[in-house]
C-alpha cells in the first residue's frame, strides 16, 4: 500500500472547511473526495476558460474515459519512472466455489487479491497519454504537426494525502503540441505567458518555477537533475491548502521521448518532438477558492465573468 502523506495543520484546517461547506464530500478512502455542486461549477468552468484560451491554436478536440490500455503504458515508460504512482485494474474470473470464498475473505476485510487477476486496464495517469498512439496512427503529419485539448480528464495517481491539494483521483487538462522541435518550444512559451495572463484575470497570485517530476530511485534522482538542468519542465504555484505554495499548472518539453516510442514524424522535420501543458483542475479550483472564499455568489465579478461569459 502506498505511504500516506500526513496534512500540514494549515492544509488539514482547509480541507475541514472545503468539507464544511460541501465543496469536497469525504469518502472512506483518503484523497478520494466527491465534488459539491458549486465545486463542478467552478472546476466546469475553469475547464472552459481553459479551452477558450486555446482557441488560437485550433486543437483538435479528443476525450478519453479514465482508463487505459496496460500496453500502451508499459510501452511509454511510466512503469520505470513512476512505479510508485501506478494504478492497475483487477478483476475476477474464477469459479463459483472461488468466488464465494473470495466472499468470506473481503467480508473479513482481509486480503482477497489472491481471487483477482490483472487486466488489460489501468487507470489513466496523464491526460496525454492516448493522445501520442491515436496521432501516430496517422502516419506522417503534415508540417504544421498537431495540437489537441484533452479535455478535463479523469486522472489517478496513487500518492494518499491528508492535503486536499494532493488527491489521488483528480482531472487533468492538457494541451498537446506535435512538430516540429522549435514550434514545440514556441506553443510551450507562449503558453507558459497565455495561462499566466489567464490566472491574472481569475485573480490568482502565481509563481513560476524550474521543475522536475517526481521521478522514482536513485536513477529517477539523476533523470530530474538532467530534466531541471535542461529547463524541460515549467511550473505554475499557488497557494491551496497551506504557507507554501503548490504546482498547478505545468509546461512541459518531452523532446523526441513520445516520438521514438510510437514512431511520430512530421513532415520536413528530422526529428520531432512534443510537448504539453497541464493545467491541475482540481488544484486551481482549490486555489480559487483559497483566493477568493468559500462563497462563489461573492467572488468578484470579472472572475465570474472568465468562468462563466
């Protein structure tokens, strides 16, 4: 079972509010909350704002469910860089006497994973994920490559946390740039300034920093000081839930990594990279109302507007 991350007082002192006021509902199972209607509001249009903001780069719109293919992820490299965050779909298939004794163990609350089997699923860790095999599919893209909106999408990692801005099942949306490496770079830039001027006007107060991911072991430490030393990945803070500020939004360089995994190519192009920005659904909604309070019928009136035009 994955570590819990115990909660900060600041941090443990916010999630008791968010859950007084019926922005986050709690379930058994810690950084698994349901979502309050004024919560969806805002986490709805936020994503909106987000697409809005994409418009000038015409992105081909694609929605993934929040499962996805086992292949494709043992095929991309995740398992090797964030094994510890990985979530796998069980399921069983056995016969009658099996499944009641599997019955009597779960009715005990002891350990029942001996009646279950892997899957061809897991559960989607990044909204891009899809996005790389699908396009590839296409064979050689033309030379202006291309650009999707994921949507807000359905995403888990499994890092248990009494912070309500670490959950393990949350919505990601990312926009997703193939091509050429210096249109790569050009779509990340230029985002990195769009979503700052896009939290200004939803009067969000950000930081922007170096980043690297959270990479596992000894050779995951090296892998971030190479993604850190090489400026691959940009990140957003704000305050959520305590003194410090948390990541969320990010702007990240993959290079020519999707690339030579699923055979992307795009015309005119020796190599082609790719690129994304990911914008932490939940996080942002929780940092607006960190900003703004718990009532969104007296949030100012031009944050509304960029919600809800």
């Amino acid at each position: 079972m994955a570590t819990f991350r115990e909660a900060t007082p600041e941090q443990a002192a916010y999630l008791r509010t968010l859950l007084e006021h019926g922005h986050l509902i709690e379930t058994d199972a810690p950084g698994i909350y349901g979502h309050g209607e004024d919560l969806e509001r805002v986490r709805n249009g936020l994503s909106a704002a987000v697409t809005r903001a994409a418009i000038p780069d015409a992105p081909e719109a694609m929605r993934f469910p929040p499962l996805f293919s086992r292949f494709q992820l043992e095929k991309n490299g995740y398992l090797a860089s964030f094994p510890h965050l990985a979530g796998s779909v069980f399921s069983f298939d056995g016969s009658d006497a099996a499944a009641l004794e599997q019955e009597a163990v779960a009715g005990r609350h002891e350990d029942w994973s001996a009646f279950q089997t892997m899957t061809d699923l897991v559960v989607l860790p990044a909204a891009c994920y899809p996005v790389y095999p699908e396009i590839a599919k296409r064979g050689v893209l033309p030379a202006t490559g291309a650009t999707v909106d994921t949507g807000s999408a359905w995403v888990f990692r499994n890092e248990p946390s009494g912070d309500p801005g670490r959950l393990r099942q949350f919505h990601m949306q990312e926009l997703v740039r193939i091509g050429h490496p210096d249109v790569v770079a050009e779509f990340r830039d230029a985002w990195l300034q769009r979503t700052i001027d896009l939290f200004g006007r939803l009067g969000l107060d950000v930081s922007s920093e170096v980043a690297s991911d959270p990479f596992f072991g000894r050779v995951g430490r090296m892998l971030a000081a190479n993604q850190r030393a090489q400026e691959l990945k940009f990140e957003l803070l704000a305050l959520i839930g305590g003194p410090e500020p948390t990541a969320i939004a990010s702007f990240n360089a993959h290079q020519d990594h999707f690339s030579l995994i699923y055979g992307l190519e795009t015309e005119g192009a020796d190599v082609t990279h790719t690129g994304c920005v990911a914008f932490g659904i939940e996080r942002i909604t929780l940092a607006l109302f960190r900003a703004h309070g718990m009532d969104v019928a007296q949030w100012p009136g031009e944050v509304g507007a960029e919600l809800w035009p």
